[in-house]
C-alpha cells in the first residue's frame, strides 16, 4: 500500500511544487497537471480494467494451470486520497521551509 501512495503523492508534490514556484500562468504547470490527472486515472480505473482482466483469466485458466495472475492491482480510493493529501502537505511543508530559508 506505500509504494501505491507514494506514486500518486509524488505527482502531487510536482504539480503543486510548480503552483507555488511559478505560479498559475506557467505551462509547466498544465504539464505538471496532466502528469497528475494520469497518474491518478492509472492508479484507479485502468488498474481497475487490469484486475477485472486478471480475474477473468483466472477463471478461464483454472483448468489447465495452477498458478494464478494477481487479482488485486487496483487502488482504492482511500489509497489515492491518501496518496493527494500526502502531496499536498508534502509540497506544502517544501515550500514553505524554501521560503522561510530564502
């Protein structure tokens, strides 16, 4: 479960460290943001569409081999809060001790 938080939290922490840094009227921060909506659509639907898949395969499977694919790939959506709300304070608490040091 970290390693699923961390991946969407580090794409908090680039998109808002970018907000604060450069501002709103900066590209890099629409790129930033993309890079976020897609992470954050990959840690829930498509991780989602891959599990239903496995699970399918499975049942198909179960005849002829014994080994199984992994059915649990998806995050829950608790996972991916956690994962925003650990960026966002993440990015917070840098930029905030950048700005108290500069």
């Amino acid at each position: 479960m970290a390693s699923q938080v961390i991946t969407v939290a580090l794409s908090q922490v680039l998109r808002l460290s970018f907000f604060f840094k450069e501002g709103i009227q900066e590209p890099s921060l629409a790129v930033a943001m993309a890079l976020a909506f897609i992470v954050v659509l990959d840690a829930t639907s498509l991780r989602k569409q891959v599990e239903n898949h496995a699970k399918a395969l499975n049942v198909l499977n179960s005849q002829i081999s014994k080994t199984k694919l992994r059915e649990r790939i998806a995050h829950t959506r608790i996972e991916v809060l956690a994962g925003l709300l650990t960026g966002v304070m993440a990015a917070w608490i840098v930029h905030s001790s950048y700005v108290a040091y500069s």
